[in-house]
C-alpha cells in the first residue's frame, strides 16, 4: 500500500490500509486512519490528524506552518475529518496559539485544486471550494456553503450555512447562512433556493426563507429589528433558526 518511493517518518502513525503514491512525504506525529489514499508528491507534516476514506491528489500539502508572523513553532494542528476530496496543490495550514490552535476540516468536503485554507479556520460538512478559493486565517465555512472558483473570505468571516458565493467574490464581511452573494463588490442575490431544493427543502420552507431574506434585505430594517421579527416567526418557522443564528453570531457584520 506504501510505494518504496515515498519518506514516512516512524512517528508517524498510519492504518495498513492507508495507500501512499510515490515521492509523498509524511512527517513526525501525523496520523492518518483507515481508508484513505494519498497520491504522489504530497507532502505532510504534524501534528495532523487525518480521518477514514479520504482521497488526497498530488502536490497537496498538508499541516505545514501557519502563514502568520506571530508564529514561534508552537505545537498547533490540523485535523481533518472523514471522506473528503483534497485535490491537486491545495494547501492546508496548522492553527495558531493566538486562536484556537487548531485549523479543522470536517467530513465530505470537496475541496478542488488550489484552495488555500489559512491557519484557524472552520471548515463543516458537505461544503464545495471551488478551483483558487482562498480562505484568509480564522475563517469559518459552515455546513453546505459552496464558494466558487477564486472566491475568499477576509479573515475572521463566518460563511453561513447552504451559502453560495459565486466566482472570485471577495466577502470582506459575514455571508448568512442560505445567501446567495456574486459580483465584485459582492452583493446579496437571494435565497440559494436550488442548493435548498437539492438537499431536500420543501416548498413552504423556502417560500419562509424567501421572505425571511426579504425582512432583512428589503424592508430598511436595522439589524436589531429584523432579528426580532424573524425571532417571533421562528416557532411556526423552525428553519429560520439557522438564519438567525448566522445573522446574530458574526464578528465583522454582514454582507448587506
């Protein structure tokens, strides 16, 4: 399962049935679980944890160093789930001791050929990165969010659920969860209602969120107020709790 080719450390900590391609490099305190696959010429360094089944192309790199001059070599990681797709000269940097000091991705990911994912950030579930999107440090993609090719996210922006950002978006501040935001300066489109339909929203959920995104966006309501009127919506309409929570949890504002 190992090509003779490849450099393993002996610290680190690989399942049998871990495949690794030629010319891969895996260093000291990285672990890798069962299933999954590396291509040639990836390089990993730790502490990393990498989970079951996932499938790692060439060229990738894998828990190198932050990108942050504040770093002094302190033991920070990143952790990687289950059944994601890394593709081609992605690179994922360890966390800081001035965050979290943990980078994370979580399970299902399709994360596509030259995405950048910078130290601290949060990655979910499901999620799409699309060709060059580049996630600057502390940055958090929640569950379902696809960005597309060339996209970003300032740091310490939140990306809210089953959004889309569409080719090279640049969000400076924190997209709501369901949002659809294109252009450059990026601006607030609709409800990603088709993404909605494909992971199974009825109509009348989408319908809710429709006119949820119309109390927000459309009605010259300060923050505060459409929070509140979507709050007294929220018992009849349990699936604008995601969207308030994204509206009320953000540290640099919404794009609005």
């Amino acid at each position: 399962m190992i090509d003779p080719r490849a450099i393993i450390s002996p610290g680190a900590r690989l399942h049998e049935s871990v495949e690794v391609g030629p010319f891969s490099i895996i260093g000291d305190d990285v672990e890798i679980g069962a299933g999954t696959v590396i291509g040639p010429h990836v390089v990993i360094k730790g502490p990393t944890v990498i989970g079951e089944d996932n499938r790692i192309f060439q060229f990738a790199s894998l828990g190198e160093a932050p990108q942050d001059k504040k770093y002094a070599g302190e033991p920070t990681r990143l952790v990687i789930g289950h059944r994601n797709t890394i593709r081609e000269y992605v690179t994922l940097n360890r966390g800081t001791v001035q965050d979290r000091g943990e980078t994370t991705l979580g399970d299902d990911n399709w994360i596509m050929a030259y995405v950048h994912v910078a130290h601290d950030c949060v990655i979910g579930n499901h999620t799409i990165l699309a060709n060059g999107a580049t996630l600057a440090g502390h940055v958090t993609v929640d569950d379902f969010a696809i960005l597309g090719g060339f996209s970003g996210a300032h740091q310490f922006c939140h990306i809210g659920a089953h959004a889309f950002l569409g080719m090279q978006v640049a969000a400076g501040r924190d997209v709501p969860a369901y949002v659809i935001v294109t252009g450059n300066p990026p601006v607030p489109r609709g409800i990603n209602q088709e993404g909605l339909r494909r992971r199974g929203f009825d109509a009348s959920q989408i319908r809710n969120l429709r006119e949820a995104y119309k109390v927000v966006y459309r009605q010259q309501l300060r923050l505060e107020e459409a929070v509140a009127e979507l709050e007294r919506r929220l018992p009849e309409q349990p699936e604008l709790g995601v969207f308030i929570d994204s509206l009320k949890r953000g540290e640099r504002g919404i794009l609005r």
